[in-house]
C-alpha cells in the first residue's frame, strides 16, 4: 500500500507524526511524506536546509519531499500567519510536480495547527484520484479563539466556512479526542466518516535510549527530587503556573522544577525565574528527542500543565501519552478530557488549570508519597497506555482504517 502522508511538521521537528511513519514503515507500508523546511520552534529554519526550492530526503525507509516555506519567526502574529500561509500556497504549487507519475492508495493529513495545511491536499487528492483522511489535533476556529491567534468575529466566521469545506472534501475524519465530536459533527455534515483515532508515542520503557548512558541534565535531574514538565513552553501550556508554584514551595529545597523545551514564552518564564531569584526551576532549552527517554526515567514526576480557556479543554496533549509509556507518576494541572483520561489511569494526581497552590499541594502530596506509592501510579500509566495507545497496534488499526476507505473509494 502507497500513503502520502501530508503535514506542515516533520522531522527533524519534534512531533507525534515522526514515530507513526517509522511505525507505518516498520509494517510494510509505502510512505511518502509530504512536509515544509523544519522550523518549530525555533522559527528559523534548520541548519542544513534552506528556505526556497524542494529538497528531498529520507526518513526511516520513507521519501521526504520538502517544499518551501517562510519560518515563523518569533511567534508574532505576522509571522505566523505568513508562515501558514506560505505552506499552503506551495502546496498548490510544488506537489504537482514534485509527485508527478505517482500514484497514491490514501493521502493521510496530519493536522496540529494550522488546519488550513489540508486546503492544498484537497487539489492533490483530486489529481491522484486517492481517498483523503485528515486526522484532526487541534479544532478550528475553537483553538484560533482560545489562544486569541483570530480575535475579529468575521475572520473567524471565515475560517469556519473554509474548515467546514476541509471536513465536507474528506473522505475520513479522524478525532484524537472524543471531546472533538460535536464541533467536528457540526461542521463534516456525514457524522458516519468521524471516527476516533487518539495519539500513540513509542514505548519510553522499552527504547535502549531510556537505559543509554544519561546525559548531564538527566544525571542532575535523578539526584533531586524533580518535577519534569517536557515540550512547548508556549501561553497555551500556562507555563507561568508552575512559575507560581515553585515560589510556594522554595522552603522544600530537595524539590526542583525542571522545564525541558522551548516555544514562544520561554524568554518570559527565564526573565520571571532570574529576577524572582527561584533556584528551584531549572530551564534545560530544548533537547533533542533521543534524549527524552533518559530524561523521563530520571525524573520523580512527570508534570503536564494547560491554561483555563474554553476550547482548548477537549484537546488531549501528545506528552500524555508519553508520560503514561514512559511509567512515571503525573501531576495533570488542566480541565477536560486530558484530565480525565488521567483520572482514569489512575496515573497521578489532577488539579485544576491555572491553580498554582492547589499544584504546589499536589507536588507536596506526591513529594509526602512513599515509593510504592508513586510507582503504582506510574505503573497504571504503563498499563493504561499498553492497553489504549501501543503504536505498533494504533498503526496496525489505522492501515486497516486505509486498505477500507481506498476500497471504497
């Protein structure tokens, strides 16, 4: 079977799309992947590649076709909406020739932000006459509204006739979170093409990166008791609440906050720790994914943080199910359907969003646990995970998900 997977991200940027292909290429699948020049989140363009023209490389067995795009910069809103918007004018423009006499069973979108990436694949579904799935992260015009990316009502009105069009042109609708269904319903029309299809991640436990001679900041993080927060640093991820937390606990000084990534706000989180004085957090900047196994077996807990803003609740990060492979206990700080998965792992210990002193009483409550106690926790993680989110078997689904829409088509 040949699949063109479509997505804005890809390796060497940190995403969940990355291990699905190697998982897709492991069971004997085609896979060509369709994607920009690596910026995020840096927002410069990666050593190695440049800006203009296409590049083609190769990713575990796969085709990579690169296609030009502007980076995004510092995050700002021009720069954004210049970075989306060149990625789906060179999807228009590159992949007809770049793709040229070949021939595709399913063109598969991975679709984090920005959803519009789908537009162009849309035209590429037509040409090659294959069936087109879109698997849904993120959910338009909400997520516009609770980042406040799009605060103009007719904008985003315009955004939801141009989403509705994506839906209705699909042939598949994939949702990572249940909680997605409504909105996603009222916008495809057919409700019988959604179908729920929720993140995986490798198995942390099982990679010999997790037992690989440890890094600096791993070595240090095994010797305090630390809470490990890992992945985008941005005002979604409400990173200034556990800025507040660890101000409430200075007095435990064994408990250290460790915050592994970068994004959009992380010179704002580094200004606020130097001119507090916190000697309790500890920003690593960004690590490369293969350190991230070490990382998580090193850490005491797992931490996971969202803001308190509608339309973001039903979202279900891609760390979750990290956390949940790699079998530490979690502290959730968040509302909706992560928190809940959460509670129904028995996996750790949730709170609500933005509360700082209700996260600084979880860390003290974890902290006050024996180790028996906090293994269990991560081992009903590794459970939970194992029995919802083993990549091998979601990939195994998903092919099967493939062979029957192209049937159909």
């Amino acid at each position: 079977m040949k699949v063109l997977i479509w997505t804005q991200y890809f390796w060497p940027e940190n995403f969940r799309i990355n291990e699905l292909v190697t998982t897709l290429r492991r069971e004997g699948i085609d896979v060509t992947v369709l994607t920009g020049k690596p910026n995020y989140p840096s927002g410069r363009i990666f050593p190695g590649y440049r800006t203009t023209g296409i590049q083609r490389e190769e990713f575990s067995g796969a085709e990579v076709i690169r296609i030009p795009l502007l980076p995004r910069g510092n995050g700002s809103f021009k720069g954004l909406l210049l970075n989306y918007l060149s990625f789906i004018f060179s999807g228009y423009l590159f992949p007809p020739f770049a793709l040229r006499r070949k021939k595709f069973d399913a063109i598969f979108v991975y679709a984090p932000s920005p959803l519009l990436q789908a537009l162009p694949a849309i035209f590429i579904a037509w040409i090659k006459g294959a069936p087109l799935i879109i698997w849904v992260q993120d959910i338009w015009p909400e997520a516009l509204q609770a980042t406040g990316f799009i605060k103009n009502s007719w904008l985003l009105w315009l955004v939801e006739l141009t989403v509705r069009y994506i839906y209705r042109s699909a042939d598949s609708i994939l949702i990572q979170s249940k909680a997605f269904r409504p909105s996603v319903e009222r916008l495809a029309g057919d409700k019988r093409k959604i179908h729920f299809y929720p993140n995986s991640s490798e198995d942390f436990v099982g990679s010999s990166d997790a037992h690989s001679p440890q890094s600096g900041v791993a070595s240090e993080i095994e010797q305090n008791f630390s809470v490990v927060f890992a992945g985008n640093i941005g005002s979604v991820q409400s990173c200034n609440t556990i800025i507040s937390a660890a101000k409430l606990l200075l007095e435990y000084p064994q408990i250290i906050f460790y915050l592994v990534g970068s994004g959009s706000q992380a010179a704002s989180i580094a200004s606020d720790i130097k001119s507090t004085g916190l000697n309790n957090v500890v920003m690593t900047g960004q690590l490369h994914p293969c350190e991230m196994p070490a990382i998580f077996a090193a850490a005491s807990i797992l931490l996971i943080t969202l803001a308190d803003v509608p339309g973001i609740d039903g979202t279900i990060p891609s760390k979750l199910q990290s956390y949940l492979a790699a079998g530490k206990p979690i502290i959730a700080s968040m509302n909706g359907e992560g928190a809940r998965m959460l509670l129904d792992a028995n996996a750790g210990i949730v709170c609500p969003a933005e509360d700082a002193n209700a996260l600084a009483c979880a860390v003290k409550q974890m902290h006050e646990m024996s180790p028996d106690e906090r293994a269990r926790f991560g081992q009903n993680g590794r459970v939970y995970f194992k029995t919802h989110f083993d990549m091998a078997r979601r990939a195994r689904e998903l092919i099967t998900h493939f062979e029957n829409i192209s049937g159909r088509k």
